[in-house]
C-alpha cells in the first residue's frame, strides 16, 4: 500500500530526464494521465494500492490540482524535480521532489524455479483459460499447448508467430494478448530462461501492432519491470512469504476487466513449460 502523501516513482524511470526534457500528454483518463516523451510514455497516477512500471503516483491534492490543465496534447516539460504543463488555461507548475523511488524490477529478485513453482497449484484452480479476454480457438489452444510444454524447441520463426498472433488481439488499453505475453516473458526472464531472451528479441522486432500504452508495459517488461502488484507478487514468493500469495494473486486478478485474469494466465503458461527441467537444460532459440 502507498502513502497516500507521498510521491512515488517506479525505478525505470530514475533519472527522469533519461528519455528527454520536453513531451505532450498522450491520454488522460479518471485515474491517472499518460506523457509521451521520446516515444516513452510515463504513467501520472494517484493510486494508492497499483504503480505502473513507467509511473509516478501523486498524493491526491496534488492530481487533483493538474486536473483543469490536463488535456491531450498539451506541451509538457520534466526536470528530475519539476513537472510542467503549457495549456489554454496558463502553466501548472508542480513539484516531483521529494520522491520515493520503488523497485520494480523482477529480474533482480534472484528468484528461484522451485520458488515460483509455488505459485502452480495455486493458478491450476483457478481455470483461467475460460476467464481470459480471449476467445480460445483452435490456433490459440494450439500456441498455449506449445507456450507451456517444458521439452519443446523454438525457432525464432516460431517465436514469431506467437507474437503475431497474440500481440494487439483483445480488447482495452492493453490487449488481452499483450498480458499473457508480458507474463510469461517476465516469468522466464527471471530464471534467465533462454526462451525468455528468444521471445523478448521477437517483441522487440514488432514496432507496431498493439497500443502505444501496452507498448510500453512490453518495453518494461522486457527489462525485467512490471507494475507494482506483480513485482509484489514475485518479491514474496522469492522471500518464502508463502502466507501472502493467495492475496496477491486475487489483487492481480482484479486488474481491469480481464488484464488480471490475462497476467496470471500468461504466468500459469510459463509456470508449466518451466516446470520438470532439469538445470541447465537448454531450449532451441537459435
């Protein structure tokens, strides 16, 4: 849970002027507002129990404060303490100092298979093929089965063909898709699986084909960032808090109206095509 007084910024983005000083607001919603600086979106936000991995969370007086001059497409400027917006009712000027910055980033946990494979039985009883944001035809049955065999070997063609497939297919801000993707990309990136590197390579080919927000969760996730209900999620399993998982997994869950559902599927996925290997073992990727 995030003090709701506090600041908040997700460690992708420190320092903040990596990406460039000057931008445009991209999208805007009840919630939170989206910059795009350089092609990188940074998430504004005033939630006090979700961080995005490219977010900064605002107390609630200060959000509320950007509200009259938050429109799409509004100049923008950033400073490593400063948040500037240019719009028809004059400059807003807010300070983004002192901040908090949040780990994020699942690959640093050094987290182990035998402690993510806590999390199998768990998602095995929540069914959550029939809850996904998908309709599961026969071509989707066909590259979930292969997505979760543990002995199968890719070829970068094969990899492909996942992402085309799965890429950009779903409704919302980020598809359906996308998720299932991020997930299973971030669980086997954890466990330095070379399949994860094959399939972060294919994601990294495709410029376009999905939304410029889900975009941006990918771009994340490929480094390893992912919002702060997940990072949770595998912060506790990598501490044995065994105790804490089955909460996690309901508070993912709840994301959007099938995001959650599409996060954990895509981790069930990863959970299962890890699961039975011997150390070492290698995955054709070449």
């Amino acid at each position: 849970m995030l003090s709701k007084k506090e600041i908040y910024l997700s460690e992708y983005l420190v320092p903040l002027q990596q990406f460039g000083k000057t931008g445009m607001i991209h999208s805007v919603f009840d919630r939170s507002f989206n910059l795009e600086i350089n092609g990188q979106l940074i998430n504004i936000a005033c939630f006090h129990d979700y961080l995005s991995s490219f977010g900064i969370n605002l107390p609630e007086e200060r959000f509320q404060s950007l509200s009259p001059f938050v429109q799409i497409g509004n100049r923008v400027k950033i400073s490593q303490d400063m948040l500037m917006i240019y719009s028809t009712q004059g400059v807003k000027k807010i300070a983004l100092q002192p901040y908090q910055s949040v780990a994020l980033n699942i690959f640093s946990l050094g987290i182990a298979k035998k402690q993510l494979l806590v999390l199998k039985k768990k998602l095995a009883k929540k069914h959550l093929q029939a809850k996904i944001g998908l309709p599961v035809d026969h071509r989707a049955s066909t590259l979930f089965t292969n997505m979760a065999q543990s002995d199968k070997e890719w070829t970068p063609t094969e990899w492909q063909e996942v992402v085309s497939y799965l890429l950009g297919r779903g409704k919302g801000l980020t598809p359906s898709g996308d998720d299932i993707l991020m997930a299973y990309q971030l669980v086997l990136g954890a466990l330095s699986d070379p399949r994860g590197a094959a399939l972060a390579v294919a994601l990294g080919e495709v410029q376009t084909g999905t939304t410029a927000i889900s975009q941006a969760y990918l771009t994340c996730a490929i480094k390893g960032y992912a919002n702060s209900l997940v990072y949770g999620l595998f912060a506790d399993l990598a501490q044995n808090k065994e105790e804490k998982i089955d909460e996690q997994l309901e508070k993912i869950m709840q994301i959007g109206h099938s995001s959650g559902k599409d996060l954990a599927f895509g981790i069930w996925l990863a959970l299962q095509a890890i699961e039975g290997e011997e150390s070492g073992e290698k995955h054709g990727s070449e």
